[in-house]
C-alpha cells in the first residue's frame, strides 16, 4: 500500500460549523493514535477524492508543517446523497505491524447467478496483521466456481507476502443457495417423479 500525502489543517472546533465547512470544500476529520491526543482537523475534499482514499487507505498528513503517517479508519457519508462527511485517520507507526479490518471484495457473482445460484455474503470484513504499508486496502475473493451448496471461507482468501490473518480461517465469507429458478425446476422434477411412481402404482393396481 503506497502512501498518499494530503496537507491537513487543524480545526478550530469553537468556531465555525462543520456546514460551513464543508461549504468551502473542506472535509472535517479527526487523527489520533498512541502517544497522540485526538487533533481535530479538516482536508481537501478535492484533494482526499483525487486521491482515491479508501477505508484502510494509508495517508501521510502533513499537519502545520509536522508528517503523521495514518491510515483512513473510517468514512461516514451522508446516508442519501453519500456525500463524505466525516474521516478518521489512526496513526501508525511504518516499522510496527499493526492489526486492522480489511473489507472484501466479492467477484464473479454473475457467473454464479447463470448457473441458478445465489451468492449469500455472510463476512464483508476480515481483520488483518502486517506493517501499514503492506496492508492491503481490500482483499477479493472469487466466488465464480462456486456450486449450490458450497461456501468459501477466510483461510481461502489470498492475501499478500508478510500479511496474516488475525480473523477465524474457518469463518465462512460467501455460500451458494439455490435460486428460485433452480428450485422450482427440482421441486417440478420431483413432482414428475412422484407421478410417474403413483402412475405406476396405479397400473399395476389395475392389472391385478
């Protein structure tokens, strides 16, 4: 995970409204670590949507004029318009491994969904051990080859050299159901089947 540098500002949290604030492009944010007290801040929204930062990105904050090496913790966005409203960036230290939730990715759905089946995403987050920059921002996992019945767990998943799981290895990401499709076309064999024996039945009742 390469680093991305964004200039922060500390914030004046007497002062004017976080509205406000986001009216002149700013996004208002928080930092803080170990050895840290949370710092209130604002960054570019610009800058932040330039950059592509995701939840679990890493972001070196420039803040007046002293580097903070972080990671995004979290993003609230507004519930309808999914505007960003808010971010939490953790400091980190580069040279200690550090245990962070990692959300998935899950693939090849579709090709699930033309066979019949119905992919159910049972974990959309795992948690991980590594050294910030060798976290990755998300972990995907490919379900195309599952069948009806089968699941993937988290001990599947590939994940990068030096990263560990701390998540359970057997906890299960994704299973495959039957769709409606596909049991409505086994519950109409079965019912041909139950005829054909009953059919059956009934001739020989016939016969004697």
């Amino acid at each position: 995970m390469k680093a991305q540098v964004i200039e922060a500002i500390p914030r004046d949290t007497n002062g004017s409204t976080l509205t406000k604030l986001r009216a002149t492009g700013k996004i208002p944010a928080i930092v803080y670590g170990k050895g840290l007290d949370p710092t209130p801040i604002s960054v570019s929204e610009k800058a932040f949507q330039e950059f592509s930062a995701l939840r679990k990105s890493l972001v070196e904050l420039t803040v007046a004029g002293k580097k903070v090496n972080t990671i995004v913790q979290d993003v609230q966005r507004h519930p309808v318009t999914k505007k960003i409203l808010h971010i939490d960036f953790l400091q980190v230290d580069l040279n200690q491994p550090t245990d962070t939730k990692v959300p998935l990715h899950v693939v090849g759905i579709e090709e699930v969904e033309r066979r019949g089946g119905v992919v159910q995403q049972q974990t959309h987050e795992v948690e991980l051990h590594a050294l910030p920059q060798s976290m990755p921002e998300v972990l995907t996992v490919d379900v195309s080859d599952l069948e009806v019945g089968e699941s993937v767990s988290v001990g599947t998943i590939k994940i990068p050299s030096g990263v560990e799981f701390r998540s359970d290895p057997n906890e299960v990401v994704a299973s495959v159901i039957a769709g409606r499709r596909a049991a409505t076309s086994a519950e109409t064999e079965a019912e041909v089947d139950a005829d054909a024996e009953d059919g059956a039945g009934t001739e020989a009742g016939t016969k004697d």
